[in-house]
C-alpha cells in the first residue's frame, strides 16, 4: 500500500484520510488510487465526460457545459441516431468515456458506440431467460451500465453482475449475485467506489429479501453484502448486516422471513456517495408484503424498509439510517434519486442530503449524521399530516392504515409514487432541484383471501377494487385526474419555484446544465429544454415514442451534444393499462438512442403505424359468473403486466386483440405449456386451475365484446372507431 498524500489533489486527499489508502492496487497512481477513481472523484470537473450514473458522485445530474444554452438551444437538431432491437422500456443513462457511449436496452443489453458519429462498435448481450421477465414488476428495463478501468459493468435481469471489456465488448466476468431460484432482478446501474462494484436488486412485490453487495471489479470477487431487513431470529447470515439487524428485529412481528413476503426493502435504484465523509448512501424500498399485517402483524417500523442507509463502501459497516416511511404498506419506497450537495440553511452551511420520494415529502437530511433538517410535500400528500423533526417521525393519518382496518384507502400519492425512478437534478447557480413529479392516485385493500402466488406479484392486496366501470365519462375523468408536473425546487426554503403542468404522469429523468437548461422528456414523446431559472420553455423535438429515460450531455472537440435513450415502458403503462394512454400515442414504443447537436440535419424516418389486430369479439352469452371467476383471477394474475380491464397500457400485447383469445387449444399452450415462455409469458398452472383459465379467457372475450360494441355505437353516431 503506497501512500504519497503529498501529491493529490483535495478530494482524494480527504478521500484518503477518512478511509486509509485504498488497498485497492489495480493501476495505483500517486496517491494509491487507480486512475478511474482518481476521475471518478473529479467527475463533476469533466464536462466532455458522464462517467458515473449520476454525473458524479454527489448524482447531480448537472453537468459544467454551456456551449448550448438559451439563446442557441433553438437549433439543436439530431446528430445520429441508432435504433435498438427490443420493444420493451427503455430507462439507461449512457455513460460517455473519452468519446465512447455505454449504455444498455431492455433485457440487460450493453451497447458501445463511437459517441461522435453513432457508429456501433459492439453489442454484448447477456442472453437473460425471457422467463425471468415474471419477476420483473416493472418491465425488462435496464437504467445503465458503469465504468471502471477499462471494463464496463452491468447488472442483469436474472441477477448476474457482468464486466465486459470497454474495448472488445467480450465478458471478463461474471457472478451471480443473487438465488436465481427467487423472484430477484436487477434494474438499477451499479456505481463503482474505489475498485469495488456496488449492486443492489429488485422484487419487492414477489417476495424477496433485499440486500446490497459490493464485488471486486478486477476479479468478481464479493467483498461484503448488507442484508437491509432481518433473516430468521437467532440465525445470522455471516454478513457486515448482522449485528444491526438483531437491532432491526425488534421491530419486526409475526413470520416475516419464511412466509413468502421475505420482507423486502429491495435496494433496487438509488445511491450516491460522499468521498470526504466515505459515506456510501443506499435507498431502501418497500416491504414484501405491502399489506402489513401480513407482513409483520400490522406493527413495527419494519426496519430497513423505506430507509436512506449510510454504509462504508469498503466494508458495508452500518454508520446511520433515516426511515422515511415506518411500516411501510403503501409501496413507498426510499429507492427514489438521492443528490448530495452543499447548501447555506439558517445562516450554516450543510452538507445535505436530497431526496423526493415515493411518499410525496422533499427531504434534506445532513449527510454526516442522517440528521432530519426539513422535510416538506412537494405534492399533494394524504398518507400523513407533516413530520416531527425531533422524533423524525411522519404524523400518520389513521385512515391510511388500510389493513389494519381492514378498510379501502384511496391514496394520493399512489403506488407508482409522486416521484418514481425518474431521476432529478440539482443545479447549484440557481441552487433549485428539478423534480419529474406525478399525481397518480391508488386504492390499497387487503385481500383477506389471499393466497402466495408461486409467479408473479404477492403483495396481498385486493386488485379487484381498481377495476374500472365501463363509463366512458368515468373513465375519462379518472385519466384526466393523473398529471405530472416539473417542478422547480428550492430546497433551502422547501417551497416551489416555478412548475409545468403535464398532462399524463410517468414524464422522464432530468438533465440540467450550466447553460441554465433544463431537459426532459415526456409521454407523448417530446423532449423539450427548458430555461433554468423561469420555466419558459425554449425547445421541444419529436421523438416519436414516450421518453423516460434522462438525457446526458457531454462534448468532443469543443462542440457540445444531447442524448437520450428514447422508448415506453415500465411501470406506468403495465400497472395503468388503458389509463397510461395520453394523447395520439397509445401505448408505442420506437426504441433508439438518439444524439442532438447544434444544427444537426438527420431526421427519423416517418412513423409507420401499427394496426392491433381484429378485437375477438366473438363470444355473447355466456354465463356472467364464469365472466366473474375470469375477472377475478385476471385480477389476481394478469392485470399487473396486461392491464387493468384487460386493456393493455402498449407494452405487452393486448389480450382483447390476441387471437389466442378466440383459441382454446392455442390459449391451453400459452397459459399452461408455456409455449411463449421465452417471449416473457410463463406458464400459470402452478397459480390457477384448469377453470380459471378457461373463466380468464371467457373474461377477456367478454371485454373484448364490449370493446366493440363501443366502437360499433361510434360508427353508428357517425365518429371514427378507436
Ligand atoms: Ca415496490
């Protein structure tokens, strides 16, 4: 271990002195650190660079370039664009190193490309079973790829970690970093803290156990793991976890870890790190399952759940936690984009940390200690009445704990959160936080008559009640009811700035830059700059399909590009089915990566439209309770992925339209075979009888009926059919 602190730089000289010298060796430069992790410190310095998720460390999400700004942004236009091999949701942020881009598509794959031109110089794919797909609760998506010296690092949908050589796009490695045998996924980019690759995992609505792990970069090797929820009492897991979670036990009632639920609190997105305090920071999700007397008895904070947790990234020590939601059973998640910044907050300077997260409240705790300094709604919040800062604790409206009174709570915010993985920004010269928000309401009810599911969703809640009646006006008020909103945020005085209203939720992550834009994308596709300080908004292009991901920016040569990762999906549009569809594009998906430039001359091809078939709309009398027991178990089953009243949010097909639907023989092979299972369609006969998936495919005959009888009454009125 070479130590020569007279040679670095501040922040790895602070970096040194909270944590000893790296004994990291790969590549040591002066001050003991390999020269990734040198950059890596000083990211938020390379503007012509995106080396980490984040940008930097701290996740700001802000990059230093002004070389496009409002009085230019009026002429960006495409510089290339490359259109990927999957349909599914696309969420990564490209990594940019040296004037190469890495970035990753549904099902896991890793793209490299020449940043400049788009040339495609390899492709690695994982060969992810389309199987594990049932795992996913919120589609195949991947939110990106790490670097570090020389490999570039990604997590796979069945649970692997994988580096790939930068240069060859060939595996190095490759470890599994879960028990394939449990509903486990990865979604989230790992980060890479001094040499170790960090990784986390999702299934928090199938039944998991959730954990983060750190592997050596240079060989896969684990280094530590930090379980986030207790194992069975008396019996330790050998991990850095254990004496912290005895603690955790004791808010934790009834048969948590061997009922199925596993209790979750999944680390499946967020985190950030702090190389002065080596403070690495982990947001924490729900717990498994949401409805809590299931869960635990309907008591306990349930700790980890719903927590920021600060670790050592060398060890995976404990150092402190805040629990944003105790008892979690509305799916609020803490996984939400954490950003770390310096701010002045009654006359002192703070080192905070920022977080808006499902539960609707902007927090900013201190960073060094989890201290609670402000915490405020930036939506409109009915779970709870406001935070006690000395106790920490939320004031929590009793009328909320549906399943302790075995009630119906129809909440705002809902389920998919008034923030989801979308993530923020924070640009430090107007010192505001640019916020993808949404109202989306939820009605939570416990099913008393629930049942583990040996595929798919186990979360113990009564989906039946979401059901919609067939009212066009009903509907049409309950989809006018979801908005988003881009809000500005001042997080020293915890108010709003300015905000744009949008008109459908699940709008995409932000990018701000010191050219004092800010960019996003939306649902219907557009992506559009904004001005910083005011809101006005100063460009949008056409990108043809619903924009979640975040764009990037960075620069060659002096000249300065945009790129964003363009494609539908993920929760939204599988959990909201018919509900998701805003505007003239219902439910598509043109999945590309996409660069812009000043005066950039390409354009997309035109728009071919996609016809959805014929409804199977052939059946009419049959028994309305066999239509019921269909109803109920699709319910139970289907609607997660196919949608609410069997109308598909675009993503997966649509049952009314399947042919398999008018098919007995067909619909046998898909739903008990499995025929389709690499496709992402398992079999279900481990989960229903021979008669409920009959009753099933009698249910969406019977929507698909009433499809066309709406549309067979337009005509006659003389409108155009749907
Ligand atoms: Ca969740």
């Amino acid at each position: 271990m070479r130590c020569n602190l007279g040679v670095v730089f501040a922040v790895a000289l602070s970096l040194l002195t909270a944590a000893g010298c790296s004994e990291h060796n790969a590549e040591t430069g002066a001050a003991g650190l390999d020269a990734t992790t040198r950059r890596l410190l000083a990211a938020s310095e390379e503007g012509q660079n995106w080396l980490t998720y984040g940008r930097d460390y701290s996740e700001t999400r802000h990059s230093p370039l002004d070389g496009i700004n409002p009085g230019n942004v009026g002429r960006l236009g495409i510089a290339w664009y490359h259109d990927l091999d999957t349909n599914r949701g696309q969420e990564a942020t490209p990594i940019i190193v040296d004037g190469t881009m890495y970035t990753s598509s549904a099902w896991s794959k890793v793209q490299a490309f020449d940043a400049v031109t788009g040339k495609l110089k390899w492709q690695f794919d994982p060969e992810v079973p389309g199987k594990v797909a049932v795992n996913a609760c919120c589609d195949v998506v991947n939110r990106g790829v790490a670097y570090w010296e020389g490999k570039v690092f990604v997590g796979t949908l069945d649970g692997r970690l994988i580096a790939i050589d930068a240069g060859t796009g060939k595996q190095v490695w490759s470890v599994v970093t879960v028990d394939q045998t449990k509903p486990y996924t990865i979604t989230g980019a790992p980060r890479v803290i001094k040499g170790r690759v960090i990784i986390g995992n999702g299934g928090a609505e199938m039944g998991v156990r959730g954990y983060v792990s750190a592997y050596d970069g240079a060989t896969g090797r684990k280094l530590w793991r930090f379980y986030t929820v207790p194992g069975e009492p008396g019996k330790r897991d050998g991990e850095v976890s254990d004496d912290i979670l005895e603690q955790a036990a004791k808010g934790w009632h009834g048969k948590w870890w061997s009922d199925g639920g596993g209790g979750g609190g999944t680390v499946w997105d967020a985190m950030a790190y702090d190389p002065d305090l080596d403070l690495l920071y982990i947001g924490v999700g729900n717990g498994s399952y949401w409805d809590q007397v299931r869960r635990s008895d309907g008591k306990g904070d349930n700790l980890f759940v719903g927590s920021i947790v600060a670790l050592r990234p060398d060890t995976g020590k404990y150092v402190w936690h805040f629990q944003e939601t105790p008892g979690d059973q509305w799916d609020y998640t803490a996984t939400q984009h954490m950003i770390l910044a310096n701010l002045t907050i009654d006359g002192k300077n703070r080192k905070v940390l920022m977080q808006a997260p499902k539960n609707g409240y902007f927090f900013v705790l201190d960073r060094a200690t989890g201290e609670l300094i402000s915490a405020k709604p930036y939506t409109a919040v009915n779970w709870s009445t406001g935070y006690d800062l000395r106790t920490r604790q939320p004031k929590i409206n009793p009328a909320a704990l549906y399943s302790q009174q075995k009630s119906t709570w129809v909440a705002l915010p809902g389920a998919l959160g008034a923030h989801n993985w979308q993530p923020m920004a924070f640009n430090p010269a107007t010192g505001l936080v640019y916020i993808p928000a949404q109202e989306v309401g939820f009605v939570y009810k416990s099913d008393p008559d629930f049942k583990r599911h040996a595929d798919g969703f186990n979360i113990g809640l009564d989906l039946n009640v979401a059901d919609l009646p067939d009212d066009k006006a009903v509907q049409d008020a309950v989809r006018k009811s979801v908005k988003g909103t881009l809000i500005a945020w001042d997080p020293v005085r915890q108010k709003q700035v300015w905000s744009i209203a949008q008109d459908s939720g699940w709008n995409g992550g932000i990018l701000s830059t010191a050219g004092g834009l800010v960019f996003q994308g939306d649902t219907h596709g557009m992506l559009s700059a904004y001005d910083a300080a005011k809101g006005s908004k100063l460009w949008s292009y056409d990108l043809q399909t619903g924009v979640m991901a975040p764009p990037v920016t960075w620069s060659r040569n002096g000249k300065q590009y945009v790129t964003v990762v363009a494609g539908w999906g993920g929760a939204y549009p599988m959990f909201m089915g018919g509900l998701s569809w805003n505007g003239n594009r219902p439910g598509v998906n043109r999945s590309r990566v996409i660069t812009f430039k000043l005066d950039g001359d390409k354009r997309l091809p035109a728009v071919e439209t996609t016809e959805r078939g014929t409804l199977q709309a052939g059946l009419a009398g049959v028994d309305p309770a066999i239509i019921e027991l269909g109803r109920r178990a699709y319910n139970r089953t289907c609607t997660v992925c196919h949608g609410g009243g069997a109308i598909s949010g675009g993503i997966v097909p649509d049952l009314r339209y399947s042919p398999a639907t008018s098919d007995p023989a067909m619909w046998t092979a898909i739903l008990v075979d499995g025929v389709l299972e690499q496709q992402g369609m398992v079999s279900f006969k481990r989960d229903l009888s021979v008669r409920e998936i009959e009753a099933i495919r009698l249910f969406i005959a019977d929507r698909a009926r009433i499809a066309q009888q709406a549309t067979d009454r337009k005509a006659a009125a003389g409108g155009k059919s749907d």
